[in-house]
C-alpha cells in the first residue's frame, strides 16, 4: 500500500506518492482546478491503493495556524467526506521554498519550475513524514 502527499497551494495542487514498499517517494502530478482536485484525488487513491493521506500544513514560522492552514483544514474536511482514507497532516513550512531551489538547481527552467514546484513539494512533504514516522536506527527498542 502507498502514502499520497498533498500540498494545497494557492495556484494549484501538488500530489507527490511512495512505491509499495513505502521507501521511496516521486512527485506525480498538480493539479491545476481545485474544482476538480477532491475527485482527482480520490480517483488516484483507487488507483494506487493508497493507505493513507499525508496533507501539508502551512504553519506560520511561530508554529501557529493563519488563513493558509485554515483553507488546508477546509480542503481536509472536504476530503474526508468523500475519501475513506486516514488523513493526517504534516508541517510544510517552507517545502515550496526547498522544491524551487532543487528545481532551479537541477536546470530546470521558470515555467517548468512552476508547472512542476507543487508536486516537488509534496514530495518534500511526504518524505518529511516518513523520515518523522519511521523508528530511528541509533535508537535502541525498549526490552
């Protein structure tokens, strides 16, 4: 089964997924029509067999909820009406940021850049939440 990552921006939104064995993570897709986003996304959660949903939370720098994080909780909230899967949320502050300096980095041109940064950075949110999910390899297992 596979985790879907959502990065709901202001132009569009970006779906990023991990492979069956949930270790490696690729941007899929942005969606430009937030109109048809709720299907879409339910249509690729059939498709993959995703387990669970990963959303991105634009946080304020404090660590505090603005109008950014209020739109993701309403998009949340229309999502679980139609979705039947677990959705949790993930801190993305500053990923749109990070997805454009490793697009620029890599050559990539403006217009790609935009076409492409949402997705880039649900990939930077959903292996943000694997790296936070997964149990740490120095840390010792309680006996």
């Amino acid at each position: 089964m596979r985790i879907l990552a959502i990065d709901y921006g202001a132009r569009s939104i970006g779906l990023a997924i991990t492979d069956e064995l949930q270790l490696i993570v690729r941007p899929l897709i942005a969606i430009s029509s937030k109109k048809e986003g709720v299907e879409r996304i339910r249509s690729i959660c059939d498709e993959y067999d995703v387990e669970t949903i990963v959303v991105g939370l634009p946080l304020r720098l404090d660590g505090t909820h603005g109008d950014a994080a209020d739109r993701v909780t309403v998009f949340i909230s229309e999502l679980r009406g139609v979705i039947g899967v677990p959705i949790v949320t993930q801190d993305e502050r500053l990923t749109t940021r990070a997805a454009e300096e490793m697009l620029r980095a890599q050559g990539v041109p403006w217009q790609k850049r935009r076409e492409k940064i949402d997705a880039y950075a649900a990939a930077i949110i959903l292996e943000d939440y694997l790296t936070s999910t997964r149990p740490s390899p120095n840390r010792e297992e309680p006996q």
